[in-house]
C-alpha cells in the first residue's frame, strides 16, 4: 500500500491530483491526517471539492506548538505505520506534518517520495525551511516543481533523486480553473493572505501590515487564516483591522472560491508560499511580505515583489507596485511551474525507479 501523509490545507490541495492519477493505475492507498488543521474550512472542505476519499485515520495532532503538533503526529504515525507497514510512503511540503512523516518513516525504513522538494529560501531560523530540508534530505525519491529547486537540491548533493516534474500545484488549479471557465467575470479587487510565524507573532509587525492595506485605499479581500484571527484578537487589533475602509474580511475560503478570488485579483498580498506562485497561475502580481524569495524565477521576472511593511522605503516602492499592478492576460503570464501533469509524471517516476 502507498500512504499519504497530509494534515495541512496546501497539502490537501498537492495531494488531490497525485491520488488520483495512483488511482487510475490501480495503486492501493491510504491517508493519513495529522490533524494539525482541523477547522471544517481548514480540512473538510478540500476533501470534498477535490475528490479525495476521507482519510482513515486522523491523529488530532493540531493546536499547540511547534514541539507539541511534531510529537503528537509523530507518536501516532509510528504506531500506524508500523502496524500497516506501507510499501511507500509520500509527503508533502514543509510543514510540521512533514517533519513527522520523514522522522518516523526514515526510523522504520520505509521509502519515502517528498512532494515540492527543493524550495529554499536560505533562514535557518524559519520554520518551514527546517522541515523542508530534514524532509528532503531523508526521503529517498525528490519530485521538484521548477529548476531552481533541481538546483538547490543538486548544491546539497541530492541530484541522484530528484525529478522535475512541475509544480503539482497547478494541476490542482488548471483542473478548477477549467471547471470556472464561463463563469461571469467578478469586480477587481486586491486579495490578500497572511499567516505566517514571522508575521503573526509580533504586534508591531501585525499592525504595520494592517497600516500597508490601509494606504493601498482600495478594496483588500482577506479570508482570514485562523492563526491570524487568534492573533489579531491576541494583539487587540481585530477592531482597528475592521474600521479599514475597503477591507473585507472572511473566514478561510474552500479552494474553489479561492480560485475563484485569485482570478479577479489585480494584486495579491500575501506571505504564502502557495499563493504566491499561484498568483502567477491566476494572472495577478505579487507583493510578498517576508523577507525571502521563495520563487527565484517570479523575483527575477519581477511578478513577485518583496515588502517589508515595517521599513517606510520598502512600503513606498510597495504602494508604486501595487498603483500599477493589472491583471495580465493568460498568454503573457509566466510559466515557470511546467504543464500541469505533475501527478502524472510523478507516477511514471515511482515506476521506473521501482518504488511501486
Ligand atoms: C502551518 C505550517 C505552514 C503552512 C500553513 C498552511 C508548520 C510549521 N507551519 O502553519 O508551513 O504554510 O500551515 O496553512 O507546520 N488553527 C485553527 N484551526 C485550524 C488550524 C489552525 O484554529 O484548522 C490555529 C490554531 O490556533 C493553531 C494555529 O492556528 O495553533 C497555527 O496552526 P499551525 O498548523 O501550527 O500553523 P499554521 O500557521 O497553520
Ligand atoms: N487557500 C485556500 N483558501 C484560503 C487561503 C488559501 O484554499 O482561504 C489555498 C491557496 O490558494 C493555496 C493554499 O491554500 O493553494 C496555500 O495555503 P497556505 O497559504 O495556507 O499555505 P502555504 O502555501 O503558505 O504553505
């Protein structure tokens, strides 16, 4: 049996298109949900919109700290794993989910695929890029979404197991995006999303982000991750984020509607992995709030541009961005992240190196 390992909502996303196309070849599978997001519009919902079967079992591992998530997910996937004792096992990301599954899948020996291997950034320090590299560094087959990651990987001396077969991202978003096609186009507006560590963890930091979407006096669209409700509320600062003209703030979005919302976007604001590159699937430019570039290519081609909200200059050139950010038509977007049949060559890559 091939096992899934996911817990987190990009995972849920990356790992629609992979089961299916193992499904259409005849592999027996099994997911397994750590529970690190749990919330119906965290979870649930992706399962639904994009055709994945439940999972089997779901370890409840979410809402505590780093340390806590980890362990908890690590206790429970030890035990299921070396009870089921899966042929292969594939993770996804960088996430804390990730973490476990390479830690507990490496000390049982069984082989892993790491799905989005390669991405640096280079901070030691986020917690993202630790996974990342721990996940990468233990799993045994790399499927890489750009050549960037095939070069990052190639610098740490894992040449030997890396594919590129694109970013399976975009297989998820061509597939609901051809499902949206004739659909009546919607008013534009600016999108933004927010929940990272670096960005939530700090008042000081929240409320320059807050003082950023303010000056950009247009209509912001914010489906708010749950960590930055919690904190916004922490912070006292979830009254001051709703007297700012023009932003609408909603719960987290399933990903149809996400899709939907990034396709009427003239700029995304964001401090996702995720939804940065995707902004380059949808047609909106990028400001993107850590200090880190993610997605070299998007940087280079200027799609993606950095802020940070807390130094004055960087906010100014910010603000110049986003005046003249419009959509961009489908033919004059880049095309960094391959064709979107990831799943796809994914499998035939299982194949030919013999891991199923
Ligand atoms: C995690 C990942 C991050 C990824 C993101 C995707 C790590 C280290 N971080 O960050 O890489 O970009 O998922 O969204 O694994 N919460 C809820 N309901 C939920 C989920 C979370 O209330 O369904 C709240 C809880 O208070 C929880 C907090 O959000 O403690 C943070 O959740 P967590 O999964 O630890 O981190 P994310 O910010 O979601
Ligand atoms: N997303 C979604 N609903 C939302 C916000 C994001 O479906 O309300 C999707 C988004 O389009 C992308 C993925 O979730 O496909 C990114 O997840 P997130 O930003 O949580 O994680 P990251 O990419 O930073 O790891």
């Amino acid at each position: 049996m091939i096992m899934h390992i996911v817990g987190n909502r990009p995972q849920f996303i990356k790992l629609a298109p992979l089961y299916r196309a193992l499904e259409l070849s005849g592999y027996q599978q099994g997911i397994i949900h750590s529970g690190q997001h749990y919330d119906e519009n965290m979870s649930d919902v992706f399962f639904e919109e994009l055709g994945i079967p439940a999972p089997y079992l779901n370890l409840s591992a979410g809402g505590g700290s780093h340390a806590q998530v980890t362990a908890k997910a690590m206790v429970g996937l030890e035990k299921e794993l070396s009870q089921s004792a899966p042929e292969l096992v594939i993770l996804y990301g960088d996430t804390n989910t990730t973490l476990a599954g390479a830690l507990v899948a490496v000390k049982l020996g069984i082989p892993m695929a790491h799905v989005e291997a390669g991405p640096r950034i280079n901070i030691k320090s986020n917690p993202e890029e630790c996974n990342r590299i721990t996940a990468d560094h233990l799993s045994d087959i790399l499927f890489c979404p750009d050549h960037v990651s095939m070069q990052n990987l190639q610098r740490e001396g894992l040449s030997d197991r890396a594919c590129l077969t694109g970013d399976i991202m975009y297989d998820t978003y061509l597939s609901i995006a051809g499902s949206l096609e004739g659909e009546k186009p919607q008013e534009e507006a600016i999108v933004m999303t927010w929940h990272r560590q670096e960005n939530t963890s700090d008042r000081a930091r929240m409320e320059s982000i807050l003082r950023l979407v303010e000056r950009l006096e247009d209509h912001v669209i914010f489906p708010v991750h749950p960590r930055t409700k919690k904190c916004l509320e922490q912070y006292g600062l979830m009254e001051r984020a709703k007297g700012i003209p023009g932003l609408e703030m909603t719960d987290p979005l399933g990903y149809v509607e996400m899709v939907k919302l990034m396709q009427r976007a003239r700029l995304i604001l964001t401090d996702s992995g995720g939804v940065s590159k995707e902004s380059s699937f949808a047609g909106a430019k990028c400001l993107f709030m850590l200090d880190a570039d993610v997605w070299e290519d998007l940087v280079r081609e200027k799609w993606i541009r950095r802020v940070n909200p807390q130094d004055e200059d960087s906010v100014l050139e910010a603000l110049r961005f986003a005046a003249g950010a419009k959509r961009v038509a489908v033919e004059e977007r880049p095309r960094f992240y391959g064709d979107g049949h990831a799943a796809a060559k994914m499998v035939q890559a299982l194949r030919e190196r013999q891991f199923i």
